[in-house]
C-alpha cells in the first residue's frame, strides 16, 4: 500500500529545514518510493549532458534536485504558525 504524505503535486510549500531553509515553490511531482519531492526553483543540481542532436555542443543544465518530505510544509500552514506566534512574542514583550 502506498504511503500517504501531507503534500501533493501542485501544493506551495516551504522549506523548513536544511540548507535550502525558507525557500518556496510549488511542488512538480512526489517520488513516494524514496519520501522526496521536487520543488520548483529549490534544491537545484547542475546536469552534465552528453552531445546530441538537441545539444551539439553538449550541455550543463540546471534542474531541480529533491528534498526529503519532512523537510516541506504547506504555505497556508507555515503562514498560519507565523502569525500564531506574532501575537504572543509581542505580549510577552510588553
């Protein structure tokens, strides 16, 4: 049976954790085998490509690498913890 994960293709997620930390995009698909996902514009890897009709020359393309799932969490959701805590680091101030 496959694994159910909080985030699906299309959903706008953050990065919560590791060296991409922050960064958000929306989500281009999810290899649930290895529980990673690739982000649009996050994780991005360099890809060395052999000459071919297409690249004569041949070519280093960039794409999109993958994160680990536990390191994603939905937009809504993150934006939503932010302005939870908002309130209560100002009246612990006061």
């Amino acid at each position: 049976m496959a694994q159910k994960f909080h985030i699906k293709r299309n959903d706008v997620v953050v990065v919560i954790a590791g060296s991409q930390k922050g960064k958000s995009g929306k989500i281009l698909e999810v290899l649930a085998a290895k529980n990673r996902a690739r982000v649009e514009g996050v994780a991005m890897v360099k890809r060395h490509l052999k000459k071919s009709q297409e690249n004569p020359q041949g070519k280093i393309a960039e794409r999109e690498g993958t994160i680990h799932v536990s390191n994603l969490m939905l937009q809504a959701r993150y934006d939503a913890s932010k302005r939870a805590k908002k309130p209560a680091v100002a009246a612990a101030k006061a």
